[in-house]
C-alpha cells in the first residue's frame, strides 16, 4: 500500500517541477539535490530521505500541505468480489433488464460503477441519459445500441464507450438474453 503514496510523491515532484519550469539540472541545483537523484525521484527508482524530500518540495516553492492535499493510503489496493456478493438491482421504468452490482469505487474526485446486465428479449426502457461516461463489453448474445438516434449493433466481443449523457437505450431484439459488462465513469 505504501507503495502507491511513493508512487503520487514522485509523480507529483515530477509534475510541479514541469509546472515550474524546472529542468530536471534546475531542480537538483535549487534543492541540493543530484540531478541522478532527482530523476531516479521523479521515475519512482529511488524513495527520498525525509531531508531530501523536504529539500525538493521546497526548492518547488510548494506548502507541504498543499504538496501533500489529497494524498491518502486507499483502504484496499485489490478488491475480490465473489458472484454471490453482487448486489442485485433493477432501475426504475424498465422491464426485463436484471442488474448485478460488481463495484462502485471513489477514485481520485471520481466514482466508477461496474455492474452486469442481462438484458431479456422484449425487454423496454425508453431513452435515457447518465451523467458519466460509459463503457459497454458484449459477454453474449446481440443487441442494438441506440445513442442520440443513431443504431449501432453490437454482437459478442463487441464494446463500446461513449458520453452517457447523449440519451440511449439498449434494445435485445433477438429471441436469446444478451449479457454484457458496463462500466460507469463519474466525475465527483
């Protein structure tokens, strides 16, 4: 896990440090630092002493706790969901379209929602839009997407991404269940 905080430290040395308009030279001179060091910083080949982390910073011209907002340990790097822990669901106005629940995460000032649909034959939803991007896998099965009144079919192996916000609907016009994988993308 600590890992991760080393890994947004170096990244964000690297960051301000372009913001600046430091050289890599530049930033080694300013903090009394080796540019090897910087850079052996910056590509998260090296973890930096205290003295030398606090050196960088300043040599930045960044508040530490500015330098250090937002940064926090995630509670869990890798998440196991077993099939029996899905939440199921169904949306409101829709008939025939059986959610499963695999994750919802808070990353970084966005949110991701991973569910899985079983969309029935015959099944309805009138048009509707998210506010979020959203990605689409086919597992099975053949459907037709409609998106801001343009149809795209999409059959097994199939995916598709788009703004969520452009009103659509998923339409199984097969006599088989089509199964596919979605993923939500909210900005917070």
């Amino acid at each position: 896990m600590e890992g991760a905080i080393l890994l947004e430290i170096s990244k964000r040395i690297k960051q301000y440090r372009i913001e600046k308009g430091f050289t890599v030279q530049e930033l080694a001179d300013l903090s009394d630092v080796s540019k090897g060091m910087i850079s052996q910083i910056e590509n998260g080949r090296s973890i930096p002493s205290l003295t030398v982390l606090l050196s960088v910073v300043s040599a930045l011209q960044i508040n530490l706790s500015e330098f250090f907002k937002d940064m926090t340990q995630e509670d869990e790097m890798v998440i196991i969901k077993r099939k029996d822990e899905y939440d199921l669901f169904q949306k409101e106005g829709s008939n025939g379209f059986s959610y499963e629940r695999f994750l919802t995460r808070t990353i970084k000032n966005s949110t991701i929602d991973i569910v899985f649909l079983t969309l029935e034959p015959n099944s309805y939803r009138d048009q509707v839009s998210t506010d979020a991007f959203e990605y689409k896998y086919i597992i099975s099965g053949e459907v037709d997407y409609l998106i801001a009144n343009e149809t795209y079919t999409l059959k097994e192996g199939d995916s598709l991404f788009f703004d969520g916000r452009l009103k659509h609907v998923p339409i199984n016009k097969s006599k088989k269940p089509v199964k596919m994988l979605i993923v939500y993308f909210f900005d917070n």
